[in-house]
C-alpha cells in the first residue's frame, strides 16, 4: 500500500532479506515512479546477485542497489550482464569508493546513520561529479544538512501503518475538538 501511496519521486526497494524477482517484480509492477532495485551483495553474491540484477533489470528496475560488503568481483560480474545504473551503498567513510567505481558503480547510496553527513562530505570532496543519494535522518535540519554536504538525492523511511493510523487518529481528535 504505501508503494501506492506516497508522493516521493521514486522508490527504493531494499530489505534485510535475500532478493528475489518476485518481490521486485511486485514492487516494479504497482509503482507509479521509478524503483530501485536491491539485488544483494552481502550473503547473496557472485553470480546469483548477477542473475537477480538481470531479472530486476528486465522488470524496469532504473537502478540496482548492491549492500556496502558487495566485493568488487561481484559488482564486476553484474556491471558485464546489465545497462542499469549499479548503485553501492557506503556505511563508512573508509571504503574504497574509487575501487568501486572502477568496478561500474555509478552511484553512491550513503546510509551512515548519524555519520551519514561527514561520509557525504568526504565522498563530495574526493569525488566532486558522483552522483550521491543519502539517507535524510530524522528531521528537516538533518535532510537539509545531508544536502548541503553533498548529497543529490535523499531516501527518508516511510512511517510504519501504526504511526500513520496514530497521526490520523491525533488529527481527527483535533478535528473534533475543533468543531465544538
């Protein structure tokens, strides 16, 4: 429901989980914007994340995330079979980045939790043309800080069902003291 239901630009679909195609698929076939596509790199790598980036690819995927312990050798056997932009996602501002993208990423998805802001200002610094998607944080000050360091695109996670139903549930009691 909320790959339906939102108003961001596109999706990013990543989860803790093996990827599999007919999740992709799933996720590809009912959004209305473009989708990023996990296709492993941690437990899943080698030519089995090459194969799923194939199928994401086919689906429509405009970008395939590999996890931040993705080797090179498997970023090299997905960047051989697929067109799609290869997105790595950065963890620490200690990875190789400029091995990576050699190897045929083209984009860095920084997810560094309250590091995220200094490791998108070293990526910016050292590598000024690559395009960069973060991680926003927790508040309007935090996505504008991620911006100001660097960043080109910012991921925020949605809120959960009970969050939502909690905040309709806020505003319709506003509403209804508003109305005596």
């Amino acid at each position: 429901a909320q790959i339906i239901n939102h108003n961001a630009d596109a999706v990013m679909a990543v989860y803790p989980f093996t990827p599999h195609p007919a999740v992709s698929n799933a996720i590809i076939g009912i959004s209305a914007v473009p989708v990023f596509v996990g296709v492993g790199g941690g437990t899943t790598g080698g030519a089995r994340c090459a194969q799923i980036a194939i199928f994401s690819e086919a689906q429509g995927a405009v970008g395939l995330v590999v996890n931040s312990p993705t080797t090179l050798d498997t970023i090299r056997r997905i960047y051989e079979v697929v067109d799609t932009p290869i997105i790595c996602t950065v963890v620490s501002e200690y990875m190789d980045i400029q091995a990576r993208l050699e190897a045929g990423v083209s984009i860095l998805n920084v997810s560094g939790a309250n590091r995220t802001v200094d490791i998108v200002g070293k990526i910016r610094q050292d590598f000024p043309q690559v395009p960069i998607i973060a991680t926003g944080g927790p508040s309007d000050e935090t996505i504008l800080a991620t911006i100001r360091a660097g960043a080109n695109a910012i991921t925020i996670t949605p809120s959960t069902s009970a969050e939502l139903f909690r905040s309709e549930e806020h505003t319709s009691e506003l509403q209804s003291h508003h109305d005596l």
